[in-house]
C-alpha cells in the first residue's frame, strides 16, 4: 500500500512540476505587455547586435530602462561584420536578445520565442510581416528604413544641380555636375567594406517596380527578372546605375580602399557627394562633423509611370532566445517593448517608427509626393521559398549576397565585362534555380 501512495504521490508531483514549467512558459505576447509591471524581476541579458557605432547610445537607453527595472542587466555585444557572425551565432546559446540574420523563416520557431499574432501585432506596429510565419510574428523591428540614398546638399547645390534626381539618366547627370564642378568624389561606392554593397539588393522591389508583392511574390515566379524593361524601371535599372557611375569614372579613384568609418566625415564635411545607403545611415553621416545641416535624404532615382515609390521596410529586428529562462526572456520582452515605445530609437537613429502613433523625423521631407511600399508577406506555403531560390542561385538577394555587388563593379573598372552580360548570368541562375525547385514561371 506505501509502495502504491508512494507512486501516485511521485506521479502527482511529476505532473504538478509539468504544470508549473508549462504555466512558467506562459508568456505574454507583444501586445498584452505592460511596460512598468513586473519591476522587481532579475535577470541578466546578453544581446548580440549590429551598432558598433553608437555604443555609448545604447548603453544609455540600458541606463534608463534600469529605472523601471533595477535587477536587470544588459551587456550589448556590439559585432562587427554582422549579418555572417550572426547566422552562427544564432544556433548557440551565447545570447539573449539579437538582430534576427537572414534565417529561413520556417526555422524562427526552434531560435526566437513567438510574439503574437501577427494581425493583432499589425494592428498597432508597422513591418510585422519581417519575420513572420504561419500567422505568428517572431521579431520586433529596431526601425524602419525607407531606401533611398544620402547626399551633401551643399555639394549639389554647388555643382549646378538644382533639382533631386527622378530617373536614372538624371542621376547619373547630377554625377557627372558634380564630377566638373567640384573636387568631391560625386558617387562613394564603400566597396572595401563589402557589407554595404547589399543596399543595392533594397531598391529593385518598391523603390524600382512600385509593387508591394515584386519582391517575395512576383520576383519568385519571374522569368528571366534582370532583363531590361526598356523604361528605367526594375532591378535591370538599379544594378545599371551603379555600373554606369563606375564606368564613367563617376566614384573614388580607388574603389578598393574605401574607408566605411573615414567616409562619414568625408561626406559631412563635402568630399563625397552622395552614397547609396538605407535612412538609417542618415544620422551617422549627419552627426560625423561640423556640417550636419548639409546632409539630405533623397528618394532612389526611379520613376514608374510618372511617380516615384521608395521601398520601405524593418532594419534587424529584435529576437528573443527561445532556449533562454523565463526570466530572461520576460525580462528581454520588456526591453523590447522600452525600446520600441519608450525610448525613441527609432526616431533618434532616423527611422520609420515601428509604433504606428510614433513621429516622423525631418529628414523624410524630401519624401514629400512619394509613396512608401512596405513589401507584401510571401503566399502561404511559399514563405520559405525566396530563401530557397536565394540559396540556390547564389545570387542571395538581401542576404549577404554582397560580393555579386562588387563584382558589377569590378566589371565596370576593368571594363572586362559588359552590364547586359552580367545579368544574363544572374537570369540563368536564377531561372535554373526555379526550374530546380519546381517553381511556376508566370
């Protein structure tokens, strides 16, 4: 009889721990916190991020969360060459929060910890389509970036140009102003850093096309989607401009030594005309020297059908280690929540608000007339799929993919290789990776 009480006493305790352990995990989603309650929770985070560039600043907004939340500690890992580090990083324990790299979005569930719905979410915050999948949102995102490309005003205002180019011919006019009337390098690549040339992959949805489905709907069943559409439109048009500016001796002397930190003055203080670069770089360049007040933001110069779009979208968004404790994961989402609501991140790094009741900072004001477009979410059963033709056709677009990039201009220099011929490269693996994963041609 003891042996027998002894047994259901261990199975009534073995399922009473089951029952904790499962209430523990309870989580609340996204929009059921409430920042300021649960203030007295301890927990330490490690969060593993992007911005090398403004430690002190983030070490700030850790300085006012603490006020709420005394027995938290945050260390930041700041890491440079992200997006490659990350990847790895992400299948170890060795984080709490992170900047979400380019991972196979049927594979958020086994890294980050669900934070609702995603219409529920969408209700109330901006990009939530980012890291979706079957319904459930997996990252917050830091800011949102509008596409577009940074100049000195002075420097174009100096070289005769008056008017914010629209098509690619005027770009590449504006360079060649700048190019005969100033000493200022008129189009930066940033070759030598390598990780920058991937804001070229951004332009070729919205900002090229002024469709919301181009990028994970159309460019999936596309044939042959670096062909010329004859009228200055699509990622044909985006890739030639970089290759034209380079072919027309339109960027430094030597692409090969470009210098990502020393170039943030450079254009602040007039060396440099313009840089193409995501609204989040518009802060840095603008906070590098004495000229602050020269630095603009200018849509990307693509007309489609007499307007012009800018593709807008989430920078890395905020992930939360499924594998870490209650603690740390609570603790994580209150953080999230600080920086998203509270703290104006978003704001003071030039972003897009990610809370749709947030505030639009002034550099957008040349974006006066042009319509944002925030890429639609991928079919249901195809949300894997760009990643699949990505990997297939190693063209990785908007995932690393940046040394293709480097090679447009690399090509351009020597003069080795002719633009149209490059793209019928990219055309041939990209249709023989859909012929590969079986995908119908529309």
């Amino acid at each position: 009889m003891k042996k027998i009480l002894s047994l259901v006493l261990a199975l009534c305790l073995t399922l009473g721990m089951a029952s904790f352990a499962a209430a523990e995990e309870a989580l609340p989603t996204f929009d059921q916190l409430v920042y300021g309650e649960n203030a007295d929770i301890t927990a330490s985070i490690l969060f593993a991020y992007h911005r090398t560039d403004i430690p002190e600043k983030l070490n700030g907004y850790v300085d006012e969360f603490r006020k709420t939340y005394p027995n938290v500690t945050i260390e930041y890992d700041l890491i440079t060459d992200y997006a490659e580090n990350a990847l790895n990083r992400v299948k170890t324990a060795d984080w709490t929060i992170m900047g979400i790299p380019a991972v196979d979005k049927d594979e958020l569930s086994g890294f980050f910890v669900p934070l609702g719905a995603t219409d529920v979410l969408s209700e109330k915050y901006a990009f939530m389509d980012a890291w979706n999948f079957d319904g459930v949102t997996y990252g917050m995102p830091s800011t949102g970036n509008a596409q577009g490309i940074v100049y000195n005003k002075a420097v174009f205002a100096k070289a005769g140009v008056t008017e914010i180019p629209k098509t690619p011919d005027e770009f590449i006019a504006a360079l060649k102003a700048i190019k005969a009337n100033t000493d200022a390098i008129p189009l930066y690549t940033n070759y030598a850093a390598n990780w920058t040339m991937g804001a070229w992959d951004a332009y070729i949805g919205g900002s090229a096309t002024g469709d919301a489905n181009y990028m994970n709907n159309v460019l999936l069943h596309k044939a042959n989607p670096f062909s010329d559409n004859g009228d200055g439109t699509g990622p044909y048009a985006v890739y030639k401009i970089l290759y034209d500016a380079v072919k027309e001796g339109l960027i430094e002397e030597d692409y090969t030594t470009t210098d990502w930190e020393g170039c943030k003055g450079m254009i602040n203080n007039g060396q440099i005309g313009c840089m193409v670069l995501g609204s989040w770089a518009f802060t840095q360049m603008r906070d590098a020297g004495e000229h602050g007040d020269d630095i603009g933001y200018m849509s990307f110069p693509i007309t489609v059908n007499g307007k012009q779009y800018a593709s807008a979208g989430a920078d890395y968004s905020f992930g939360v280690n499924v594998k870490a404790t209650y603690e740390q994961k609570l603790a994580s989402l209150y953080y999230i929540k600080f920086l998203t609501e509270q703290s104006g991140f978003a704001y003071s790094e030039g972003g897009l608000p990610i809370d749709k009741t947030g505030e639009y900072p002034a550099l957008y004001e040349a974006f006066n007339g042009i319509e944002f477009v925030a890429d639609a979410p991928a079919a249901e059963g195809e949300e894997a799929l760009f990643n699949e033709l990505n990997a297939e056709s190693e063209l990785a677009i908007n995932a690393g993919g940046n040394t293709k990039i480097q090679k447009i201009i690399e090509h351009a220099f020597n003069g080795d290789k002719e633009f149209d011929d490059i793209m019928a490269e990219w055309n041939e693996a990209w249709t023989a990776a859909q012929e590969a994963l079986n995908v119908e041609i529309r």
